[in-house]
C-alpha cells in the first residue's frame, strides 16, 4: 500500500478545514495549545511507521488513556469487570449524568467517564502504586519511556472538574466506588494528562491490532479474545454520541479525546494516530475525523 502517496493527498485535502471547530477550554490549561496543528502516524503490523506534519509533537491524550485503564482492569477482573459497568454504547455525552442516574450507578461501558472512573477505582483498588504502574504500562506500549503526566493539566481540570465530581458521588451514593472519592478522581484526572505523540501513540495501540504476538506488558496480560473485545468496545462505544457516525465514516474500533487525538485500528494491518485540537460539537477532532474517513476511503480496505 502506498501509504505515502495517500496519507500527502490527505493532508492536502483537509488543510482548508484548519479554523473549523474549537479546541477543548474546560480544561483552562487545554487552552493554550496553538489549535492549528496536525499530525498523523501509520504503523503496520511489520513495524515501519509512516508519519507526516507534527506526528512527533507530544499531545494531551485526554479519554485515549480510557483504552490504557481498560486494558490494565480488564486483565485484573477478567469478565468480573462487567458486574460494575456494562458494555453497551451510551448515545450520550462522554461527561452526562443521566443514564447514570436511571440506571443506579451502572455506566453504559468504559469509556463514557463514569465507567473510566470506575476503573480507577478498581485500579487504586488492586494496585500499591496505581499512578506508577499505569506510566510504566503506557511507556512499555509505546516503547518510549519520557512519556509522562502533565501535573499542571491534572491541576487544571481538577479544579474546574465539577461534572466529574458530581459523576464520582453518583457512583459512590450507588455503592460502585469503593475508594475515598477525592483519591480516585485524583487518578482519573492524572491518566487524562498524559502527553504522547502520534507516533507513540500509533505503536503503543498497534498490539491492539497485532493478533500474532502475545499481548504482554508490564504484568498486563490478554488474551486473543480480550484484545478482540477491546476493538468490539471501541468500535461501538470509542466515540460516544459519534460512535455510529465513526463506524459510518472511517469504520475502524479507534479511541478520540478531548486534546484532539483519536488513535484506531485495522486489526491485522496498522494502527493509526491523528491529532488536531479544533473539535466538533460531539468533542472529535474535526481534522482527525476526517484524515481517517480519506484514508479508509483512500485505501479501499475495510473490515465490513
Ligand atoms: O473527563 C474529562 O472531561 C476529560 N479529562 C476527558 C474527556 C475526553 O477526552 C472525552 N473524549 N473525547
């Protein structure tokens, strides 16, 4: 595949979308990133990494750090983790509060925040060092080990984080956090922080689309299986009340966040990472969606 040829008619393509949408200001520390910016990294599955603009500009990967906290709860609890969160696409908001409420603090699946928040809490739950570990875990994926939190971004949000505050006591009032609620949130607000780029992004999910190796880092241990229902997950639940235009448009299991990043998969070819801060009114990226949906069109392979 002409990875190169196709991934410069991309670029070309969306250059006149640059200005569209808005990035991120909730989290006031968001808001100084220059919005104007992309990039894009390919990796196949024999390792050679296509990348193009600001691919190795680091990046806040925001509710992409959802795929990381499940891979690691999903290892730990196995099929237990869906006695407190389902598995379900919401429809709604990643931040809403109402399906929580009629639902009796089960959230939909985990990658709305209420399901994240409660994989934290699993993960303060079951391991001494819960902040160190998930680094560790992240760094070993991606194969680069200056990957780190942005304390001042954690800061950021934590002070401004009222929705999330209010989804943790839902939660909590429910009996679906067993830990002190200040804690777990602190964590919830670290993982978000992460900085990566899109080409340490692209490598840390390719084990996502690599069924030919083992799935083993850092004592985070899958199954064939588990890493198939992950993409299942992402596929149905990774962009939340975009999920099906995403499957529509670009068709592959991917994770988007706030910061302007979405990584995806083409299980047994590539994984992907884009990133552009202006977003939609869903929270994607507008210029990341539409890199992916040229170059699944562009390369005429889907896995439909
Ligand atoms: O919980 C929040 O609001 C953010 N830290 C993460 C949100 C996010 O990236 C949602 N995804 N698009």
């Amino acid at each position: 595949m002409e990875y190169n040829k196709i991934v410069e008619n991309i670029i070309d393509s969306v250059r006149p979308l640059q200005g569209q949408g808005k990035q991120a200001d909730y989290i006031p520390a968001l808001a100084n990133v220059n919005p104007d910016q992309m990039g894009i990294c390919i990796e196949t599955i024999g390792g050679a990494a296509y990348t193009y603009e600001k691919a190795d500009t680091r990046f806040s990967i925001q509710s992409i750090s959802k795929v990381f906290a499940l891979a690691m709860a999903f290892s730990i609890e196995g099929e237990g983790l869906w006695e407190r969160m389902g598995r379900e696409p919401s429809g709604t908001a990643f931040n809403s509060l109402v399906q929580l409420e009629i639902e009796q603090g089960k959230p939909r699946n985990p990658f709305i925040n209420a399901g994240a928040i409660v994989m934290t809490d699993i993960l303060c739950e079951r391991l001494k060092d819960p902040e160190g570990f998930f680094l560790q875990f992240v760094r070993n994926m991606s194969g680069s080990n200056t990957i780190n939190y942005n304390h001042a971004v954690a800061e950021s949000e934590r002070e401004q984080g009222y929705l999330n505050a209010a989804i943790i006591n839902l939660l909590k009032y429910h009996g679906n956090i067993k830990g002190d609620i200040e804690r777990v949130l602190r964590f919830y607000f670290l993982m978000c922080s992460v900085e990566m780029s899109c080409r340490e992004l692209a490598h840390a999910f390719l084990p996502f689309a690599d069924h030919t190796k083992p799935f083993d880092y850092t004592d985070v241990y899958l199954t064939r299986s588990q890493v198939k229902r992950i993409n299942a997950i992402m596929q149905t639940c990774g962009f939340y009340d975009e999920a099906g235009d995403f499957s529509y448009l670009v068709g592959l299991p991917g994770k988007s966040g706030v910061g302007g990043g979405i990584a995806a998969v083409f299980p047994s070819l590539y994984s992907v990472a884009v990133w552009s801060p202006r977003l939609n009114a869903k929270g994607n990226s507008v210029i990341g969606m539409k890199m992916l949906e040229l170059l699944t069109t562009a390369t005429q392979q889907s896995i439909f």
